[in-house]
C-alpha cells in the first residue's frame, strides 16, 4: 500500500548470541522480506550480507557473488548469511525483482 519500489534489508542480530537467532532473523527473515517483496510489485532489494561469507585464512582479491564460500563457515552467524544471501541472489530477475547483496565488514553504530 505505501507504494516502495525497493527494499533495503539490513536487518540482522549481533554476535553472540544462540544459534537458532540467526537462523529465525537471516534465514527466515530474509525470506520472509522476499516474499513480501513479491506479493508486494516490489522491484528492487538489496541485502546487506557480511564478508565472513567468503572469509577464510587467505587473501581474497577481486571476488565477486561467484567467489566460493569455504567449506565450513566461520560461525553460526556467517553461516545463515550466506544462506540468506544465496536465497537473495536465488530470487534475482524472478517475478519482476531485482536484488543485490553486499558485503560489509565491521559494521557498528
């Protein structure tokens, strides 16, 4: 009803706390906000993800969406924001959506 044209998704919880939060706030949130996007006409999102998707104990050099994640992830918490993150990248260019997702680091305030 309010008539947005696009999302910006930036949700998320801090470090530290039990793992079943993560995955209710990036997972099932982030589909949840895709869905509404949807149902909505809505036509852009963008996700803020983290670098700890990719992160691992080398140098990463000019990596974009396609970079492989490492076969274990650093926590709980890295782990659902790549899960949330492959569903936001999932949903690009279906039912009229576009999306995008960055990868901040050390975000605070």
């Amino acid at each position: 009803q309010a008539g947005a044209d696009c999302i910006f998704h930036t949700a998320s919880p801090v470090h530290g706390l039990p793992d079943d939060i993560y995955k209710q706030v990036n997972v099932l949130g982030t589909q949840n906000v895709l869905t509404a996007a949807k149902k909505c006409g809505v036509k852009k999102l963008v996700f803020t993800s983290s670098t700890g998707v990719v992160w691992s104990v080398k140098d990463i050099i000019n990596a974009d969406e396609s970079y492989p994640k490492p076969p274990k992830a650093y926590d709980e918490y890295h782990k659902t924001k790549a899960e949330a993150e492959q569903g936001v990248l999932e949903a690009n260019n279906h039912d009229g959506l576009k999306t995008v997702s960055l990868r901040p680091c050390g975000m605070f305030g």
